[in-house]
C-alpha cells in the first residue's frame, strides 16, 4: 500500500504509528481534517489480518469522523485510533496506560474513547496517563456509556427513514433485522421493541443473540444469512464494508439505517441502493448520538444531558434534509449528506482566515 498516496486519495492530513514493546501496543492515529478544531474519535481494537487493513480502518473511519462531526455541528475534526491485537486476548490495562502516554504527547491535538473492542473502563485506566480520554464512566467524571445515545439516535433515524417511506414515524408492525446486537444494535432493539417493530437479530456472538431474542420475542438469524432476510428495515450495527457490489442486489428490504459504522464500500455503493429503490441513511449522520455525547463533555459550560438529548433528537429531521435533497437534485442520499457536509467545511474554512482583532 502506498500510504502517501491513500492519504491523497482521502484527503488526510497525517498518519501516526505508535509501538510499545513492553505492553505489546500496535497502534495507528489518523487524522483526516481538522479544519473545525481538533480531531476526536475513538480507539478500536480488532484483531486485523495484516497491517494493511488496520491502516486502512483508521483512514475510512477518521475521514467518517471529520464528516460525523461536520454534520451534527461539532467543532471538532475527524480523527481515529485503531490498536492491531485481539482484545479478548492482547488487551491489558498496561497496554491502554501505554495508549495513554501517546495521547497526552499529543497536547490536545486528539481526544479519544471508546470504539468496538474497547470499553469506556478501558479508558478510565487510559485517563491516569492523559487528560484528553473521553465517553468515561460517570464515577470517573464523564457523560457514561456513548452507546445509550448512539441507539436513541440510531431509533430517532429510523422513524425519519419510516417517516420519508410510509408517512409516518410510526413503527408498529414493521420489520427490522439488526445485524449486531451488542453495545449499541442491543439497546436499539429494545427501544424497537417498544416501539411494536417486529425483529430479527443476528450476532456473530450467537448465544448473545439468542438469549436478546428470546427476551423480545424477537427471531434468530443466523450472521450468514441476516442482510437478506426480507424486512423493511435493515440495520447493520456490527462492522462496516457489507454494501457492496456483491451483497446490494441480493438485499430484500425498502431501508438501511443502523450504526455500523462506512456501511458502504466504496462511493458507487451509495447509488447501487439508490438504483434498487433502498432508501439509505447515512451511517455517519444517524450514529452521531456517541459523538455528540463524548464532545459536549468538553463543552467549557460543562457537561447537560439535555443539551445531548436534544442534539439526537435533531439526527431525525437532519435526515429528513437529506432524503429530501437527494430527491430534489435526483442524487444518492450518501451524495447528499456528503454535499450538506463539504459545503460547511468550505464555509468554516473561509470563515477560520478572518483574524478576530
């Protein structure tokens, strides 16, 4: 992989690679663009094939944070951490003591938290090395488990794509399948179930699964087969790349909207659903509520649930612009969000060069 010209390719501004021999920390830092303030992303850890693909997760994923952040108005910029090892396996409290010590030699130029791998005890060991750990517990002083606002904000979507389809936010009847059922596809099946949706749950953790779908009332899919099942929602919340060329003209269902995090491939992916007639919400504009939660704890005024409750909230009508922008000007909704996004960092970028006297 040529890693200069992968950067070009996505616009990033830097790659870090960060070793620790004696925790055994593999490490990478990306930051994409920092146009609106500093980057701030959490830190996954995932037992990668091989370097290449951990590098690039963390290029896909911070250009996703630059845009997630863009779009719910955050002034921060997209940044990503990936830690290459098996946290079932590699992960210690040394190993994220070590993390630690590198993000606080970055001076704030980083803010980080928790990410698929890592929870937010994790980084409450992480935070004793620095003071720019994010989405801590609440006994360590932080806003809690991110998770809890990504899954309303993820249900808050889901009744805009319900809304845009079937003119009515209303759920009851309709047919969900969540693929990933853990931190965040758990909690947004339960506020699914309430609302009356009928589910199909799928894990690669399937006694995880069963036991959710059992207290439910919900059916069982296994992982092989869950992004097929004939449903009127499909909500991916486990991994992302699984819209591809491959599996989109194999999906049964009118909508994708879930929390996994660059659903889409590559950016052709976007047009494939909107040819089929798949309404799609983009993954970074409806799984913003963690986002929103970990930056309004570095609001100077302190930290207000309220204020993240009512940011979520707005993820619903935020989506509503651009399922109707995308039908305005006959593009993907992908391309639509994408365009609502660059417009604003062009916008604050011209507006950063006026000197404040």
């Amino acid at each position: 992989m040529g890693i200069f010209d992968e950067m070009a390719k996505g616009g990033h501004e830097q790659v870090m690679f960060l070793r620790e021999p004696a925790t055994g920390l593999k490490a990478v830092v990306a930051f994409h663009n920092t146009i609106l303030g500093p980057g701030l992303g959490g830190t996954r850890m995932y037992p990668y094939a091989r370097e290449e693909e951990a590098l690039e997760d963390v290029l896909r994923l911070s250009k996703g944070m630059t845009y997630k952040a863009a779009a719910v108005d955050l002034d921060f910029g997209g940044a990503k951490c990936v830690i290459w090892g098996d946290p079932q396996k590699d992960k210690t409290p040394e190993m994220m003591r070590a993390l630690g010590r590198f993000v606080e030699g970055l001076k704030g130029r980083f803010y980080t938290g928790t990410d698929v791998g890592t929870t937010p005890e994790d980084f409450a060991v992480a935070a004793r090395e620095s003071q720019y750990i994010v989405g801590l517990p609440k006994a360590y002083g932080g806003g809690g488990d991110s998770s809890v606002p990504t899954a309303l904000g993820v249900f808050y979507g889901i009744q805009a794509v319900a809304q845009a389809l079937w003119r009515t936010p209303d759920l009851k009847g309709r047919r969900v399948a969540i693929q990933g059922v853990g931190k965040v596809g758990a909690k947004l099946a339960r506020h699914l179930h309430e609302a009356g949706a009928e589910l199909l749950l799928s894990d690669v953790n399937e006694a995880r699964a069963q036991k959710l779908a059992q207290e439910l009332g919900a059916q069982y899919v296994s992982p092989d087969e869950i992004l097929y099942q004939p449903c009127d929602i499909l909500s991916p919340c486990a991994l992302g790349g699984i819209l591809h060329e491959e599996s989109i003209p194999r999906l049964q269902c009118q909508a994708v909207a879930g929390s996994a995090n660059n659903q889409l491939k590559e950016a052709e992916d976007g047009r494939r659903l909107q040819r089929r007639g798949i309404l799609y919400a983009p993954d970074y504009i409806i799984n913003a509520g963690g986002l929103i939660q970990v930056a309004d704890e570095l609001d100077p005024r302190g930290f207000h649930e309220e204020r993240v409750l009512a940011k979520t909230k707005a993820i619903k009508e935020s989506l509503l612009q651009i399922f109707a922008l995308s039908k305005e000007k006959g593009i993907s909704t992908a391309e639509a969000a994408d365009r609502l996004v660059e417009e604003k960092l062009a916008t604050i970028f011209a507006l950063r060069k006026v000197q404040p006297f």
